[in-house]
C-alpha cells in the first residue's frame, strides 16, 4: 500500500559537561529522549506534509486531518508526536517541524505527504527537505522561494500520495453521484478539474483516466473529460471553460468536479467557477463552488492505515518490538 524510502544519517556524538563543568543543564525533552534510549525504547514521529496556502481556511482543512487521526497514530507502538507541515508559504515548514522533531529526540519520523499525486513537491521538494536526497540545484533554489531548509538527524520514510489507494476513486464518485441525484447517467457529462504539473502530466493524466474510467464504470455516465487550471495553463479559465462546452455541445448538463485536496477560492471559484459562468449554457453545470476532497473521514482512515502499515515492514517493524 505504500511505498518508503529511507535515509540514515550519521548522528555526531557530543559531550556534555555538566555541573562543576559549567554546563547547562538538560532541557525536559532532551532529558526525556534520553532516558528512552537508555531503555532502549524508539521514538517515531509522524509528519503529515501538504501543499500549504496562504489562506487560513484552507489550513484549517489540513490541520484537522491531523485532529481527526492524532489519537489513533499516537495509540500505534512507539509513535509519540504527531505534527503537521506547510510545504510553502507559511508556517510551520518542513523545516520547522523536522527540527523539532530533531530536538525532541526522535529516531525516526515517518512523513505522509497529503498531495493528490506524484509532482515536484513531492519528488524533489520533500525528498531534500527530509534529507532522503542532496540535491545542490533543489537546495540551493528552495530558500530562494522562501522555503526554509533543515538537514534532519532523525531517519525518514516517505510514503505515497493519496492516489494510491482506492480512496481518490470513491470520493469522487460519491461527489459525482450527490450532483446527479436522481438523473439519468446518459443525459450527462462530467468534467474534472485539477491542477496539472508539466513535469508530470503523464502520471497526471493517467490520474484522470483512471478516475474517468471508475465514473463510467460505476456512475453510468459515458462521456468524461478533464481541465487543467493551475500553473501549466497560467491560471487560466480558458482550459476548464473549453472543456465544460465541449460535454454541454453533447450532454444535457455537466458535471463538474474540483479534484483539489481543500478549497482554495482561487480555483474553485475565480478559475474553476468563474470559467463556468462564461461557459454556454452555465445553467446546465452542476458544480459545488466550496467543494474539495476534504472534509472525508475516509481521508482520515487512510492516514492512519498508511502509517500502520510502515511500521510493520522493515527497520520500522523491527523499532516497534
């Protein structure tokens, strides 16, 4: 179900000296930490890494997540903190969060990036940001754009996004069946609405043929398409607009469907909506405006499902005994 990677990094041992030595004494945490290592005990943290906004409302979403599942993370063997990072545009960062887990005295920290799918944030920018990779162009760019960046000593997994697992298909099939009610499959359409990444458009559009194809499969609607509304069509309208008249030159209405993690009024409303009011016959789309993945309790089941099953492979399994 997911798939980790792994970085050990060597620890530097310092001396401290105390007392008539003039050394400060141990903080609560440090002292803490380590009298479980004394005892032979692992300390695992668990990160839940998003894209991150500037807007609270879409934090919020976010941070809930962790709300929802930090009392059954923090029942699994040996995980003691759970925190929550914003890869970019504010606080707290990766960055942040990693050296906190650092100073707390964690061994290891297992990160779950909640991003739809595979993209640049999630195959260079959290890989250098956990220490899983060293690459000088990425770490060199990454304080440019006001990413922070910190070398963990903790060990790191990264698992998977949230498309690898069925979850993504039922959401969206469930959203899709709420718009449809009662109507009849053959009279509609629907139109998907995502980000896109240039550097991954490939993985991307294999994304919305897979979700297409379970919509067919299971909402007995036949004609599906997908648009395009973030940085690779400079956040335009003109990609969804198009897209929504071409199942309205053929349907009787569309439906359409934000494939975005949280509501962020920038595309689901000033993009995504807006290229539905200047559509043909926006009267015909059935579209909810403040709609995303979240909030989906399922959402929360596959985090806790996803860490459970890392710590019972490999070194993880081994540091729970």
């Amino acid at each position: 179900m997911f798939k980790s990677v792994t970085a050990m990094m060597a620890v530097a041992a310092t001396a401290l000296l105390l007392g008539a030595c003039g050394g400060a004494p141990k903080g609560e945490a440090q002292a803490q930490a380590e009298g479980a290592k004394a005892a032979g005990q692992h300390k695992i943290g668990v990160l839940l890494v998003n894209h991150g906004s500037r807007q609270k409302a879409w934090r919020d979403m976010l941070v809930d997540v962790e709300k929802a599942t930090k009392d059954r993370l923090l029942a699994m063997p040996n995980v003691k903190g759970v925190k929550t990072a914003f890869n970019e545009y504010t606080e707290p960062s990766v960055a942040t969060q990693m050296k906190a887990f650092d100073d707390e005295g964690y061994d290891e920290v297992v990160v779950l990036p909640l991003f739809l799918t595979v993209g640049g944030h999630t195959n260079s920018d959290i890989p250098n940001l956990v220490g899983l990779k060293n690459d000088p162009k990425a770490l060199e760019m990454l304080p440019k754009e006001g990413v922070p960046v910190y070398r963990p000593k903790a060990r790191v997994t990264l698992l998977e996004t949230i498309d690898s697992t069925d979850f993504l298909k039922a959401n969206i099939l469930r959203r899709v069946k709420d718009l449809l009610k009662d109507g009849n499959g053959k009279d509609y359409g629907v139109t998907l609405a995502a980000y896109g990444d240039n550097g991954f458009n490939q993985q991307w559009e294999a994304l919305m043929g897979d979700l297409g194809k379970h919509l067919k499969d299971n909402a007995g609607i036949d004609t599906i398409n997908y648009a395009w509304s973030g940085h690779l069509v400079n956040y335009s309208i003109d990609p969804t607009r198009k897209a929504v008249n071409q199942i309205l030159a053929e349907k009787k209405k569309d439906i359409v469907i934000s494939v975005y993690v949280a509501y962020d009024y920038m595309f689901q409303k000033d993009i995504i909506g807006e290229a539905i009011r200047k559509s043909d016959r926006p009267q015909d789309v059935l579209y909810h405006e403040t709609e995303a993945i979240l909030p989906d309790e399922n959402l929360n089941t596959w985090v806790v499902d996803s860490v459970k099953d890392s710590l019972s492979v490999g070194r993880l399994a081994q540091a729970g005994t």
